[in-house]
C-alpha cells in the first residue's frame, strides 16, 4: 500500500513533505491518506489539468510543424520549381545523370542570376520579400537560440519581424544604399567604403532601429511610449554590437558585391544580427524586470 502511494505522488506530482515521511519512517501511518475517492478528487484534477497541458503542447507543436512544413515548402517550391522539372524532363539514360549532376553544380550560379535579374527588373518587390523572409528566419533562430523547441515557437512573433522587414527595412534599405552607390562612390575610390560605413552605423542605424521596434510593438498593439522607451533603453547596448558586427559586414558590401545584389548580402547577415539583437534586447527586458 505505501508502495503504491509513493508512486502515485510521484507520477502526479505530490508533495515533497509527504514523500519525505514516507521514505524516512514507512512503517508509520502518514499525517493524511487518501482514504476516499474525494481526497484523490484535488490530485486527479491536477494529474487532468497536466494532461490537457501536454495535449495542448503538443497540438501547438504540430501546428507550427505544418505551418513551417507549408511555408518552407511553398518557398522552395517557388524558387526550385523549374530546375525540378527540368530535371525530371531529362530521358533516363547515363547521360541524364551527368547532365543532371551538372544542373545541380550550376544550381546556386542560375539562382544567383535570377535573383539579380528580378532584383534589376523588380526593385523594390524582390528586396522587400528578400528582408521579409530573412527576418522570419532571423527571429525562428533568435528564438531557438533562446531555447524554445517546437511547441513554444511564436510564430505570431516571427510574423510581425517579417511584415517589419518587408515595410520597414527592405524599400528603406533599397533607396539608402542606392544613395550611398550614388554620392559616395567617389569614383569607386578604394576608401569611400569608410564614409558609407560611419554614416550608415551612426544615423542610419538609430534610423532602422527605431522604424523596425515601432513597427514590431504595433502590430503586437503595445503602447508607442512604452515601445520607444525599449528603444532608448536597448539604443546602447545595440550600438555597441554592431559595431562589433556589421563594419566588416560592410566592407564586403561595399567593396565587393554589385549594387543589386548588395540587399540580399546585407539581408542574409540580417539572419545573423536579428539573432544578437534579439539577445541585447531580452537582456535589457531582464535588466528592467530585476
């Protein structure tokens, strides 16, 4: 009978007190037992509320399976689909491998063609969703770098940093960096990288901060004053990693990579820095929480 009972506490998660004088003395009686089907009635609730818990966890784990199956799907789906078929297109023979092997070796060369192509013919659209879907991506890894395994990802949360990016980042990033191409070239003098670098990480950056934070805490419907106080509060700590990070970042930006295909770069390192700036900003969260 105590045998049972100890196992009982342990599987619905009894006290520790009564296990205690359980394990320390069994031969005597416990303080309570649970003699009838009213006293167990309290821990069978509990035992059910921790079922339905873990039923609801695990619902919520297979939502945001299907959900990022669905997405990561569609977008391979749109940038793959025609290398696919062209790949099952080929007849089967000997050569069809080499030919196929061959399409998959030239696979990121045609990829990085069309994106620049559609980036020439559809400016402002191409980077817009570029730095859209790099920031869902960069807030998913923010937040598994936080610890949070399917079942507790926001996708809710990864959503506004996407529609953030697409309002708030990628048109604004689009002109900024055609300004920059435009009147700080110098004639492509080797060293004209260094003015672009300390405009863009000095008033530029309270710019994008700002614009990105404001947008973020008003699709969340969170006070604007309580938001930018975030803002001036995060504005330190912020500052002090990028500068940490994106002036090398940029060196390759601006030295190497063609104007149209500069946003996708800075978007991809984007995935990177939503990471650091979603730890500096949990940190000051903490900060003002203790």
């Amino acid at each position: 009978m105590i045998r049972r009972t100890i196992i009982y506490f342990f599987a619905i998660g009894g006290t520790s007190q009564v296990v205690d004088a359980f394990l320390v003395n069994p031969s005597r009686t416990p303080a309570y037992q649970l003699s009838s089907p009213l006293d167990k009635a309290p821990f069978i609730l509990d035992a059910q509320r921790v079922d339905t818990a873990d039923s609801a966890l695990s619902t919520t784990a297979a939502k945001n399976g299907a959900v990022l199956s669905l997405l990561f799907g569609i977008g391979a789906y749109c940038v793959l689909h025609h290398d696919v078929e062209r790949l099952v297109a080929l007849p089967d023979n000997v050569d069809t491998i080499k030919a196929g092997v061959s399409m998959l070796r030239d696979l990121p060369t045609e990829w990085l063609a069309w994106y620049d192509d559609e980036a020439l013919t559809y400016p402002l659209l191409t980077k817009a969703s570029t730095s859209g879907v790099c920031y869902f991506l960069g807030d998913l890894c923010a937040q598994t770098l936080r610890g949070k395994d399917l079942e507790e990802l926001q996708l809710d949360r990864a959503t506004r940093s996407c529609i953030a990016g697409f309002i708030g980042h990628g048109p604004i990033a689009h002109y900024w960096l055609n300004f920059l191409d435009t009147y700080l070239s110098f004639d492509n003098a080797w060293w004209s990288a260094i003015p672009k670098i300390i405009i863009d990480q000095g008033p530029m950056s309270i710019v994008y901060n700002t614009i990105y934070s404001v947008l973020l805490g008003s699709l969340a419907f969170r006070d604007v004053r309580e938001v930018l106080r975030d803002v001036k509060g995060a504005f330190w700590p912020s500052f002090l990693a990028s500068i940490r990070f994106w002036p090398a970042v940029h060196l390759v930006t601006f030295n190497l990579v063609p104007i149209e295909l500069q946003l996708l770069w800075v978007d991809a390192c984007e995935i990177v820095w939503v990471c650091i700036l979603s730890q500096v900003n949990n940190e000051v969260i903490e900060e003002k929480a203790e």
